[in-house]
C-alpha cells in the first residue's frame, strides 16, 4: 500500500511541474505585450527534434556605438534588458540596462558574446544576445520554406512575440512578407 501512495504522489508531484510550465507560458501569451521583431531565419531541420527555424533578430545583436547603454561594462553570460520602443508595430532597440528597467517594455536575454572595438582603449562594440525565442518548431516539411527568405520573391520573415511585464518571451507566430503563416 505504502508504495502506491509514494508512486501517486511521485504522478501528482510531476503533474503540477509540468502544469506549472503550461500555466506560466499561457500567462505570458495572455498578459504580455505584441511585439514585431525582424529576423532572418536559418537552420531548418534537426533530424532528432524535427523541422525548426533558427530565427536571428535584429535585436541579437547590438551596436553599443548606436544605443544608449545604463552601464558600459557588460559580461559574457549576463543576463540584460532591452528597453523596446514600438514602431508600427515593431520593438525598436531604444536603450540597454543591465538591471530590468521600470515603466518600460522590455526583453530578457543573456550575452552571448561581447565584440570590442580596435582602439586603444577597451570599448564594447558589439554585444551579442539570446533571448530565449531563437528557435522556433514548424510541422514536419514546412522549414525549407520558411527559410528561403531572398528567395522565390520572399522579402521578409517577422516573428510576433509576446512579452510579459518581467521581460520573457514566447513567440506567437511567423509572418512570410507580412501574412502570418498557418500551420
């Protein structure tokens, strides 16, 4: 009898982990803001996980020359936070913190590599940053497509992201010159 119990608790335990996910992630898609990001997408398939796109934003990576910065020292793995100003619809980089900013939409990500500059002194020129929405799963043959942006009149991909107030985002869909695609 002892070992049904701890075998119905182990069950429940895991059920309300993985429930737990679900219910953060419908949260965020609930509550959060609609962002356009623009990206390029590459590196359709995986042959263990299936098809995918690998989307680079815009955003990914950041010219500390052009943007406006909280802090000038920055480290490989910290986490940052772009304050995103919308333009028609699109999360525009405005100014990069490295402590969430207050009053301001805002995306999470992590650095992912620091470019410097080649003067004299040690100046960040570059960074380079994940934000958790880089891969994107699509149904089985649908990721060669997606990827042939340039090619067979195809100008763009964008993503529609959502993001919460504690700046995490969750990809809601891809749009193919500006229509979103359907799966």
């Amino acid at each position: 009898m002892k070992q049904k119990k701890i075998l119905y608790i182990t069950v429940v335990f895991w059920l309300l982990i993985f429930s737990g996910f679900i219910a953060y992630k419908e949260y965020t898609l609930r509550t959060g803001t609609e962002v356009m990001l623009k990206t390029l997408p590459v590196d359709p398939r995986d042959l263990f996980r299936g098809d995918y796109v690998t989307l680079n934003y815009e955003i990914s990576t950041l010219d500390m020359e052009k943007l406006q910065a909280e802090d000038s020292y920055f480290y490989n793995e910290e986490p940052v936070y772009l304050a995103l100003e919308l333009k028609n619809g699109y999360g525009v980089p405005k100014k990069i913190y490295a402590t969430p900013p207050k009053d301001e939409l805002y995306i999470k990500g992590k650095i992912n590599d620091i470019i410097y500059g080649e003067n004299e002194e040690v100046t960040i020129q570059e960074l380079r940053v994940n934000y958790g929405i880089e891969n994107y799963f699509v149904p089985e043959g649908r990721g060669m497509e997606i990827e042939e942006v340039g090619q067979k009149g195809i100008k763009e991909v964008d993503a529609k992201v959502i993001i919460d107030k504690y700046g995490n985002a969750i990809i809601k869909s891809l749009l193919i010159d500006e229509k979103e695609i359907e799966f």
